[in-house]
C-alpha cells in the first residue's frame, strides 16, 4: 500500500524544495502531485494549473488525499496579490472539497500583524493589521483556509539556503548601520526550513489528523538578532559586528542618512523583538523542532556566501532589488 497522494503548491520554490524533500524522506508519505504552470520538480507529477488563473484549477485536486498550499505572491499591488491569494486559493480549496480532500495544510506568515514589536504573544494575542497587499491578501487567504478546515502556519522568518531576503537583507542592513543594534537584544522568531518542511510534511502525512486553526510555526525558542549576526559572522557569510552599541534612536537615524534599498519597517523587523509562540504546533504534530535555526547555519553558509557573492552583497540598488521585492511581504 502507497500512502496518501499529497497535492503540493510552490513546489519549485524556497520553503516548496525543502517540503518535497521532507516528504520524500518520511516513511508513509505517498507520491507528489505538484501544481504548476510549466516544468514540475523530478519525481512529482505534473498538475497543470495557474492559481492566478482560477480556470485552470478544474479537477486539480481529483485523486489527492491531502492538498499542501505553499505557494503565494509576496509582492505586487492589491489586484495581483488577491489573484494568487484570495482568488486562486478559494478556488483551489473548492477543488479540495470537490474532490473530498480531507487534509489540508495552508501556509502563511507571520506579517498579518504588521509592524510590531511583538513579544512573545500567542496566536491573534494582537489584532492582525497587515501593512502591505501581499500580507493583507494572505490574512483574506487565510480566513478560506480556516472555512475549509485546514491547519494554517503563519511561518516567521525562514533561513536556509535559497533564502533570498532576510540574510541578503542582514548585509545591507549591516553596512548601512554598522554597529551592535540596541545591544543586539531583539528576540526573533526564526524556523529553518528544514525545520519548517518537516513540521509541514509532519502535518500533511502524520498519523494524527492535522489540527484545524491558526498556529505559529517558528522554532519554540528566540533568537537574539545579536546571536543571528555573529554566528552569520562565524561561518563567513557576513563581517562581524562592530562592538560598538548604538541605541535605537541613533540606529534609525543612521539608517535614514545611509541610502538603501531596505526600508524603516524592514529594519525595525530584524531589529526590534518579533517573536511568536510556536511550542503548541510541534506537539501537536509529534515533530521534533531540531536544535534551532542557528545551529542549521553551518549548512547553509556555503549558499549564502555564492548567492551574496552573486548579488554584489554589500547589497547594491541593482542587486538588492530581488530581495527587496521579496522582502515586501
């Protein structure tokens, strides 16, 4: 007996790579139908479909046991992101219903509650107030996850190779403000992807039935953006810190004087406390959260140090444009 046929959105993508490894790694999971526009990831079977095209999701989920929905648009203004996010995904989940797909798996970001600082809050512990439309229309995603029934992971920050905003964004940041942030205190909420994808494929493919509702999907412990930035340091992937301590006022005020791709917001993000209690999921899930993000870096470091190579990190405008877009979320 094959187990259950998992149909996989964002396949191709960062965190999509690492969930198709994941369930290909976990004893019991069944094959992978990936939808997608053109070419599919090996081993998985091709489902034609564009969700920014609701049309051509008629019979997408036909066969499926459970529907992982990874993909989203991160940038963009309202009309794009909503045709991914809010359209695309309601008609995707209608095709899940249609098929009698009774497991689903949503995943969303942390972002819906916008700016910050936040401190350790529990899900919804304050009001969602998305400030850009590719969060905005991931929160409206959401609310037809949840009348679904799925699970919905609102991820946090994501490291690993293929990541392509919050490290590149670290170098920028780094040279722009070249001194120990506020002391380097910010906790963060921070997975790998690793991490992320097991969780995920724990979650799609498990025993125990996926636990409808909201869940953050960090690492259970914190990072200090100080930790983030010298172990960074330690495997080469950024300069160290200078030892210097400037406040948060003189950071800002530096950062505005310092001309750059990334913004006040974007800043305060990697600067400023954003961490979410993520203990419940993993519980949940049975899976074991792993030694942390930090820990995973060593791996990662060789990525990072080709990708920043390749962008000319100290990011330029030029450069930095594909991480600021990405960013935007």
């Amino acid at each position: 007996m094959t187990g259950p046929t998992v149909l996989l959105t964002g396949a191709g993508g960062f965190i999509g790579s690492a969930v198709l490894a994941a369930l290909r790694e976990r004893p019991g999971a069944g094959p992978v139908r990936a939808l997608a526009r053109s070419a599919a990831p090996p081993g998985t079977v091709r489902v034609a479909a564009d969700l920014a095209d609701p049309a051509t999701l008629r019979g997408a989920a036909e066969g499926a046991d459970v529907l992982v929905h990874l993909a989203a648009a991160v940038s963009g203004d309202e009309e794009s992101c909503a045709a991914v996010n809010v359209h695309g995904t309601r008609a995707l989940l209608a095709e899940a219903a249609r098929a009698g797909v009774d497991r689903i798996v949503h995943l969303s970001t942390t972002a819906v509650y916008g700016p910050g600082p936040h401190r350790g809050i529990d899900v919804d512990a304050v009001a969602p107030a998305p400030v850009s439309a590719a969060s905005r229309t991931r929160l409206t995603g959401e609310r037809a996850a949840l009348d679904a029934g799925a699970v919905v992971l609102r991820a946090p920050l994501v490291l690993g190779a293929g990541d392509r905003w919050v490290v590149p964004c670290l170098a920028e940041l780094t040279r722009r403000v070249p001194a120990r942030w506020d002391g380097g205190a910010a906790r963060l909420s921070l997975v790998a992807a690793e991490d992320l994808a097991r969780l995920v494929a724990g979650l799609a493919v498990g025993p125990a039935p996926a636990p409808t509702g909201i869940h953050h999907a960090g690492h259970p412990e914190p990072v200090r953006g100080g930790a983030l930035l010298d172990t960074l340091a330690e495997h080469g992937v950024l300069a160290p810190t200078p030892g210097t301590d400037w406040p948060w006022e003189r950071c800002v005020a530096e950062l505005r004087r310092v001309p750059g791709v990334f913004s006040e917001r974007q800043f305060a993000l990697l600067a400023q406390d954003h961490w979410y209690r993520s203990t419940e999921i993993w519980q949940l899930a049975d899976v074991d959260p792993g030694p942390g993000p930090l820990h995973r870096l060593a791996a990662a470091a060789p990525w990072y140090r080709e990708h920043l190579t390749r962008i000319g990190a100290p990011a330029t405008e030029q450069s930095s444009g594909e991480v600021a877009k990405a960013a935007s979320g």
